[in-house]
C-alpha cells in the first residue's frame, strides 16, 4: 500500500546497525511488516493521542474530508511511520512515503503531489531536513492545495498555477526545535511521542513474540522491557535477538534467564544502555572531567555525526537522568558516574553550575 518516492540515510538507520550489526535493511523491513500494527486498536499505548486520533479519523470520515496535516514528532522508532500507515489505512486512502533530504529539488516535489488523488496522504519523515526552496513552495501546496509551477526559460519563463487534489501531509520530526515557525504553523495537528514506560513496552514485547510464535513468559517480558530504551523498535529487535538464544541456548522460550543471557551478549545493561550510550559518557566523564562540553566536540570524539548523537543517543540519556544540558554544554550527572562506577566528582560541576548565572 505504501509506496516509497525516494530513500535517504538517516540517524535512525545508524542507530539500527548499532543494536544488531550486521542485519540487512530488508531483514529489518520484513520484520517491520511483520510487527508493524495494521489499526489503532492495535497500536499499543499512547492513548491519549490515539483517543485524539480516532475522533479525526471519525470526524473526517463523517464530512468525507480529508485529514487535517498532522506533525508527529519524537525520537526514532517509537511509532511515526506506523502511526502513518495505520491513518492511512483507517482513512481508506494510498500512503505516500518519503523523506525531506530525499526530496532534493521542487522538481521532484511536484511529481509527488500532482500524483496524490483526493484525501491520500503524503508522509514526509524527517521533514526538518527539507531544502529551504523546497518548504517555500511546499506551503501553497498545504494551504491552498495548489502550487506555482515554472515553465520555459529566460525571456519565455513563466509561472503557472497547479491546482492538487486535497491532500493531507503527514510531517515526522526527531527534532521540532529544528522545524522552522511557518512550517510548524501549518500543521493543524501536532503529536508528540514519548519514551513508552516499561508495562506498554512488555505489552509490545508480548505481541511481537506471539507474532514470531515465541513463548514467553511474563517475567521475561518485563525483564525486557526495562532494558528497551523505552522504544518499541529497540523492543522488537531484542525480541528477534532473545529468539535466536532461546532456539539455539535454551528451550525455546523467551524466559528472564535467556533475556539477561541476550542482553549480555549484547552489551544492554541494567538499564537498557548499550556500549555506545556507556562510551559517550565515559568520554564525557574521563576525557572532560564531567563536561559541560559542546556536542560537537562529544560528535568528534566519538566519531559519529552531530544529528545522530542528538536524535539517537541523548534523547533516552537525557530522559533517564544520566545526561544533563547546560547553556555551555552537556554534562554527566551523579547517575552517570554511579552508573559506570565511577567517584562523582560533584563539586566542580556545582561550582561551574553556580558560575553560569
Ligand atoms: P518511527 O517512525 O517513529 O521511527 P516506526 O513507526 O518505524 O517508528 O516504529 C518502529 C517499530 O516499532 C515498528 O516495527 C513498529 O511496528 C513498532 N512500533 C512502534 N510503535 C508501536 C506501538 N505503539 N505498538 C506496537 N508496535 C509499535
């Protein structure tokens, strides 16, 4: 149903090679499809939005409207391109799939929105990414549902106005901070998704692992579930992961003994941290004494880009207290240093927290 206009690279691809290296793109897809749910009903959690969702859709369908645009946003893998196919669906019309960075010039812009019929929805992941000229003459095109077209060139150019059919867009940020105002503003609905506490979390895992035909009991579940970053995605791929050690180390079911046998072999610890989490803060804590320290320089030591530092490994850091963010940089906080065993060294932060104001 979905069809893709473009591919890019993305922070969250990188973020997949992190938990299972070596898993191909086409593993990871047919997966998806196998655990991507298909309505809201069964899309876990989140019920205030979903509440929300549903009265759209029903209010939509009555007036045989389209959807308004709508803004998803929050970290990587907790439920955008699912929640847009699932609107799709609900809505009875096609998904369109593609990416800001992948929509390089108006040119290929416009090729996708004179294909839309009345109602399908275009889904632009990543849409802060956008080239400048690119948002300009998409913002017609999503409040007037038209768009201004240049032909010929030189002496001979001229400007012709498109009318499209109502669409509805469909935008998914990391980052709103990284949208600009007049793009926000177009959106008559935005959604934030949060981190998914660990009981919606074990109810995900309990799906997939009865998707994949895998038993499993209740304590395994939730032992996974704490160790998920409080990301469906990164539940699921744990799941695949937990499968393979029960066929082949246990007896086939997802039990808390495989679980901490995965999760070891893994690098996941206690508390759903992977190497990469463990590296940036010791870096941060062994090379700049607790920081603060600008993310550029974090991006440099750990030799991995700025976007995908922010978008992929801060988020959970940030939420669970391990990071902290100052007007002059991130820093460690006590739980960092607890955490990888480490003396705090709290006076010096207090003192630089007491110099900043
Ligand atoms: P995003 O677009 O935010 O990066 P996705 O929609 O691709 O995230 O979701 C990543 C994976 O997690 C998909 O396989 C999807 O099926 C699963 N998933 C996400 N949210 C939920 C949910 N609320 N319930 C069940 N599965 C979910």
């Amino acid at each position: 149903m979905a069809k893709k206009a473009g591919a890019s690279e993305s922070p969250e691809e990188s973020s997949e090679a992190r938990l299972v290296g070596g898993v191909t793109q086409s593993d990871e897809e047919r997966f998806d499809r196998i655990f991507r749910p298909g309505s809201l009903d069964d899309f876990v959690g989140q019920e205030k939005h979903k509440d929300n969702l549903r009265v759209y859709v029903a209010a939509a369908r009555k007036r045989k409207e389209p959807l308004d645009h709508i803004l998803l946003s929050g970290p990587p893998g907790l439920g955008k391109t699912t929640l847009a196919n699932i609107l799709a669906k609900e809505m009875g019309v096609k998904l369109f799939v593609t990416s800001g960075p992948a929509i390089e010039h108006k040119g290929v812009l416009t090729g996708i929105l004179t294909r839309l019929e009345r109602g399908d929805i275009l889904f632009i992941d990543e849409i802060h990414r956008l080239n400048p000229a690119v948002e300009e003459f998409l913002y017609p095109a999503i409040e007037d549902f038209r768009i201004d077209v240049a032909t010929g060139d030189g002496a001979f150019a001229e400007s012709i106005t498109l009318d499209l059919r109502p669409f509805t867009l469909v935008g998914a940020t990391t980052r709103t901070g990284l949208l600009t105002k007049p793009l926000q503003e177009r959106f008559g609905v935005s959604i934030r998704l949060d981190f998914y506490p660990p009981e919606e979390l074990e109810r995900i895992i309990e799906r997939s692992a009865l998707l994949l035909g895998l038993d499993c009991d209740r304590e395994g579940a939730r032992m996974l579930a704490s160790r998920a970053r409080g990301t469906p995605r990164v539940a699921n791929r744990l799941v695949r992961r937990v499968r393979d050690f029960a066929e082949v180390k246990g007896s086939g079911k997802m039990d808390a003994h495989i679980v901490e046998m995965t999760c070891e072999r893994l690098g996941v610890d206690k508390s759903g941290l992977d190497e990469m989490d463990r590296r940036l803060l010791g870096i941060l804590i062994e090379h700049y004494e607790g920081g603060p320290v600008g993310v550029e320089t974090l991006a440099a030591a750990l030799a991995e880009p700025r976007d995908t530092i922010e978008d992929v490994y801060e988020p959970y850091l940030l939420q669970q207290g391990f990071l902290g963010r100052t007007p002059r940089g991130r820093i460690a906080t006590r739980r960092a240093y607890e955490h990888l065993g480490l003396d705090y060294r709290g006076e010096r932060g207090d003192t630089r927290q007491g110099n900043l104001f």
